[in-house]
C-alpha cells in the first residue's frame, strides 16, 4: 500500500512539475493534482509533517498560494475533460498568470463560471480591472463621465518607504 501511495504522489509531483510550465491551464493541473494530495493525504508519503509543511517544503510555495489554486481547481475543474486535457476551456496563448482568477473566486456562480473564466484568461489587463470594479459594485473607469480628482495627501517612512494616507 506504501508503495502505491509513493507512486501516486511521484505522479501527481509531476503533474506540479508540467504544470508550472503551462500558464493558466497548467495552475488548473497544479491545483488538482494539490487538491488530491491533500485529499488523499498523500503528503504522508513525503517527509513533511503536515500539508501545509508539504506545500512549503517540497513544493517551494506558500501555504495560501496553494489553497488558491485548489480553489480554482475546485471551481473551474469541472471544465477540464480529464482524458484530453481542455474541453470547453479556450486560453489565448498569451493568457496572463493565475491571480485573475483567484481575484475573480468571490464572484463566481454556475451561471457565470465560463463567462469570468473567459474574462479572466482572454481580456486585456484594462478591460479586466474594469469588468472586475463592476463585479464588485463600483464604477469603472472606462465608464466615468465625470471624474472627480482630488489630491490625497501621503506620508512615507524614511526609514522603509512605506506609505500611508493621512487623514
């Protein structure tokens, strides 16, 4: 049984691996293949001591990251076809990283999943932090009659540069 676990997750290790190569189709991979480690506890077989641990150690990212992309998985894996790869799921070429979709997460329902997939992997950087303002019920830019700039007055630390607004 040992063994069968070791070789399941050397397999699913692989699927990170591929994954990491590919864009926003290959965080899908990274997030199913993180999503049945975990599940599975296949982690166990590793020598980490937990899968957070796991996540951190042997894969070389953080914690949150990796519950993200099994997010993404869980909502947009039921799209991949599993034997081919990509099934409805069309990504230009260029397809920016997988942040979009993890910002996009609270929005998404059943009835819009394809659609925001889509804006999340077709539409250029402007387009898609406008759609985004109006999915979170504000105003976008691109649809601004009359702006309304005022200055904001800042502070910033000499020492690290941080800034913050004054009140």
């Amino acid at each position: 049984m040992q063994l069968v676990g070791v070789n399941q997750l050397r397999a699913l290790e692989n699927s990170i691996a591929h994954g990491k190569k590919n864009s926003v189709l290959g965080f899908l991979e990274i997030g199913k293949a993180l999503f049945e480690i975990s599940n599975c506890d296949l982690w166990r077989f590793s020598e980490a001591e937990s899968f957070s641990a796991y996540v951190e150690k042997v894969q070389g990212m953080k914690r949150a990251w990796a519950y993200s992309l099994m997010a993404v998985y869980k909502t947009f894996g039921s799209m991949l076809d599993t034997n081919s790869g990509v099934s409805s799921l069309s990504v230009h070429p260029d397809a920016p990283d997988i942040t979009r979709l993890v910002r996009l997460l609270p929005h998404i329902t059943e009835e819009n999943k394809e659609e925001l997939f889509h804006l999340a992997t077709n539409t250029p950087a402007k387009a898609f932090e406008d759609s985004l303002r109006n999915l979170k019920g504000k105003v976008a830019t691109d649809e601004c009659d009359e702006h309304d700039f005022r200055p904001v007055p800042w502070e910033q630390c000499s020492i690290c540069g941080q800034k913050r607004r004054v009140e």
